[in-house]
C-alpha cells in the first residue's frame, strides 16, 4: 500500500472518522488563526546552470493574527523518503507545487518521521532523506519562494503530536484502515505503536503550520478528515474563553484545513494494473516510472506496460482503465487539454501511441535528472538550504506550538 503524506500526505484510511453528534454540534467556530510571518527571501538559483549563492538569514519571528488581505494563504506539502520517488508522486504531488508556489506560502518538507513507521534500513534513511530533497529542487520547487526542510530538523512535530496525542481518542485511531490491515497481516506481536499513532503526527505536520490548504488527490479528500476533527475538537477543548482566561489570545489555537484538489493527473496508475494506485511499495519495479530511470528503462517499461486489444484510445470508458491512465499521464506530460489529447490519439494503435508517450516521458524527465545531478554534486548547498528552510518552519511551528502549550495549562520556563 502506498505510504508516502504528505504524496502519502497521507494516507489514513478509506473512510473519514466516525464522530458522535455530540462532539460536531458542540463544535461551532468561524474564526481561525490568522496566517503569521513573513520572511526574507534569499538569493538562491537553482536552474539547468546550477550555482549555489545560499546566503543563510535568521529568520523573523512571527507575527500572529495578520488580519491584511494581502497575505497569502499557506499551503504544506510533503513526501516520504522511501523507495525512489515515481512519475506518481510526482504527477500528483510535486509538479503541482510549482504553480503553487507562486500563489501561495508553501512549505515542503521530506517526511522522514514517518518513515519509520514499519522496518526500514537504518543505512538508506539519511541518503534517501538527501535524494529526495534534491529531487524537489530538480522539478522546480524554487527556494526563494518555498520553504524546503526535513521533518526531524523541526522538533516541534514530535512536540505537537504528544499533546494532540492527549485528546484523541483511540476509537478514531483504530478503525483506520491501514493500521487494521498492517496489524492484521503481520500481527500485533510485530506492529510497533507508530503505525497506530502516524496519523496524529500526520494531523500536527499540517496543523503545526495553520496551514490553509493541503494539496490531495481526489481519492484521499477524506483523508485529512481526521486532521480537521481533530483540530476542531481542540479548538472546542482548549480554546475560546478557556485560552483567554490563561492569558492567551482566544479564539481558535487551530486553523482548519481544506484540501486541494489538482485539476489533473492526481492519481496515476500502475502501469502492470490500471486499477491500482503506481505505489513504492509494488513488489514490480515494472509498475511505476521512477524520476531518475535512464532512458532505456522508461522505453522498456512503457513497452511492456498493461494495455487493452480494443481500437482506438479514448479517455473515461470504465472498461478501459489503463487506457485512461495513460492518455492522463501524457496529457499532463506535455500540457496540453484533454480535448486535445482526445483528439490527437483516437486513431492511434498502442504501438504508435507507445513510442509517442515514451519520447515526451524522455524529453520531460530528462532535464530534472540533469538538475538533479547538478544538485547532489554540491551536498553543502543542499545542506544549506535544508538548514534555512528548518529555521524559517520552525519560526512559524514554535507559535502554534507555544500556544498549544499555554492553551493547554503547561507552566512554561522562563528564560
């Protein structure tokens, strides 16, 4: 199953929490935290003649409650560093967050914490955390407009997910699918605590930032469900006059997140099953199309991937998945509309339509693979930026979590 949030981002189950009526009639704020800080930009180019100009600035605090229309709304984003990252995680996640960034105030992060949900090589974790980062910057995430930072570098996730640990109830956490279907398989002698609680951290990556949006695709709207109810319950337990009366500010501690919907190629499919989700954790290397795959292995998987025997090419028939999975992969591809598509290959066989997929998958990922290099060929600028774009989130998390914290009745040190 597919593990990567934030790209797993996240999966939590196929069904939203059940609450009681109670709890959502009782839940009745309208308004949420303000978007907080601004920070300066840095001079950092990343592009096909990569230098590295990283000039590390002490980020400003932030400042809570701005109230401007001007301020952008905030978006978080994020993807594990497990398994190479696929045209899937790619499609559906990171390629969007390129427009987004000249929109919004983005922060994306490698999500290594949950990395460690199930057994994993201790070896690979620091090399695949480094991958993956380099990999956001070679598909164009642009670091004087986006914050890129690892997970573990922010210790206020850890922090924020102890205390929403403490008022979320256990029934919500066990009818989460993926915990019952790993627990079942392996059994619960070899199931460590974290798969059962992931969701919580899930919950305090995005609530740590009030972020605004999460970006999602179609089939995981539900799964933030469980962030949003939770981020109301406390709200509801912790916040209003409660907060004020303990010398803060009132009103809601938590923003309440929507999620995103891409406009397209959110969900890609394997290539060996046009009804399942192209995973890093598919047995067969042949089922997805990794970023950094040379040319010779994107044209032998797209040669060998699963087709039908019918004419033609058309999107949207349900009888045809992988037809409709590989018409959506090379409309986003090369960016044309679907009307365009449609009609530019109705009358192809696969044969031909083999070849003209492969060679716009070749042109497309052959100058990320190139930047990439270019990127990891200078580990000290990577770490740079990692270390920046850690204090820039970290100025925003330690608010929220300051607040979660005086909200909650903790004596906080002085000093």
């Amino acid at each position: 199953m597919e593990r990567s949030l934030l790209s797993r981002f996240f999966i939590l189950s196929n069904t939203s929490p059940l609450f009681t009526s109670s709890m959502t009639s009782a839940v009745h704020l309208s308004k949420y935290l303000k978007s907080t800080g601004q920070f300066r930009q840095r001079n950092l180019q990343i592009g096909r003649n990569f230098r590295c100009l990283c000039t590390v600035s002490v980020s400003e605090p932030a400042t809570p409650d701005i109230s401007s229309s001007s301020v952008k709304k905030r978006i978080v984003s994020g993807v594990q560093p497990t398994g190479s990252i696929h045209l899937g995680n790619y499609l559906g996640a990171i390629k969007n967050w390129i427009a987004l960034q000249n929109t919004y105030e983005t922060l994306f992060f490698i999500v290594d914490l949950h990395a460690i949900t199930l057994p994993y090589d201790t070896q690979q974790l620091s090399k695949a955390t480094r991958d993956t980062a380099a990999l956001y910057l070679a598909c164009g995430v642009d670091t004087s407009k986006a914050s890129v930072f690892v997970q573990s570098h922010v210790r206020a996730h850890v922090e924020l997910m102890w205390l929403l640990s403490s008022a979320t109830p256990i029934g919500w956490l066990n009818r989460m699918i993926q915990f019952k279907e790993k627990s079942r398989k392996a059994g619960d002698e070899n199931v460590g605590v974290a798969l059962l609680t992931y969701p919580v951290l899930m919950a305090s990556d995005i609530l740590l930032y009030q972020s605004d949006f999460v970006p999602v695709g179609e089939d995981q709207k539900q799964h933030l469900e469980l962030t949003r109810e939770l981020a109301e319950r406390v709200n509801y337990l912790f916040g209003g006059r409660k907060w004020k009366k303990l010398g803060g500010r009132g009103g809601a501690i938590f923003k309440v997140p929507e999620p995103l919907i891409p406009p397209a190629g959110a969900r890609v499919m394997s290539l060996t099953d046009g009804l399942s989700k192209m995973s890093k954790s598919a047995p067969s290397d042949q089922s997805r199309i990794n970023l950094l795959d040379p040319k010779d292995v994107i044209a032998n998987k797209i040669k060998r991937c699963k087709t039908d025997s019918l004419p033609g090419l058309e999107f949207d028939n349900p009888e045809r998945p992988e037809c409709n999975n590989l018409l959506s992969v090379y409309q986003v591809i090369t960016g044309k509309t679907k009307q365009e598509i449609a009609e530019e290959c109705q009358d192809m066989n696969w044969g031909t339509f083999k070849i003209v997929l492969t060679d716009a998958l070749i042109d497309h990922l052959h100058p990320i693979q190139v930047r990439y290099g270019e990127i990891m060929s200078d580990p000290a600028c990577l770490d740079d930026i990692l270390a920046e774009g850690a204090n820039k989130a970290s100025a925003i998390a330690d608010v929220t979590l300051n607040n979660v914290y005086q909200a909650m009745g903790f004596l906080r040190r002085r000093g």
